[in-house]
C-alpha cells in the first residue's frame, strides 16, 4: 500500500506543470534572446574548458596560465554585460511600445 501511495504521489508531482516553462514563449522576442545568450553561455563554458585542457600535461610557466586565467575572466564579464544589456534594451522596446499603446 505504501509503495503504491509513493508512487502515485510521485507521478503526481512529475505530472505537475511547473511555472516557469507555461510562462516563456518559445518564439516571442525575449524567449529567442534568452535561448540565443543561453547558446552563447553554452558556448563560452566550452571554450573555457577547451582552454584549460590545452595546458593539461604540458610545462607551461604559471604567468601564462594565469593571464589565460584573467583573460577569460574579462571575457566572462564582457559577455555578462553585454547580455545585460541586450535584455534591457528589449525590456525599454516593450515599455517604448506599451506605452505608444496607451497614448493611441
């Protein structure tokens, strides 16, 4: 009896929609940018552990490997910023056009 409750309790919870995903809208602006920059994370952390793995095994001096260190460090925060901004920018075009909405 108890597995049975446990495991309709289980298919219960699995059967749940959960919030987040009924909210975005795949093909809605901010659904696309927001799947583009997760590409982009995606993509950076690839390219961030390809970078490690080219020292790996090899004698290489500790300043070169810390100023690969700081340099995808700053690419990081470059890419952060720029996604940022990216989202801002879409969020003002839809207060711009909310707004053009009401006046009309």
């Amino acid at each position: 009896m108890r597995k049975l409750v446990l495991c309709l309790v289980s298919l219960f919870l699995l059967a749940m929609p959960t919030p987040g995903v009924a909210r975005t809208e795949p093909n809605s602006e901010a659904g696309i940018l927001k799947a583009r920059q997760k590409q982009e994370r995606q993509q950076f952390k690839q390219r961030k552990k390809f970078a490690k793995a080219q020292f790996k095994g090899q004698h290489v001096p500790k300043s070169i490997r810390r100023e690969q260190k700081h340099q995808l460090e700053r690419d990081w925060r470059t890419l952060r910023d720029r996604q940022k901004a990216e989202m801002q920018q879409m969020q003002d075009r839809r207060a711009v056009y909310k707004e053009s909405l009401r006046n009309q």
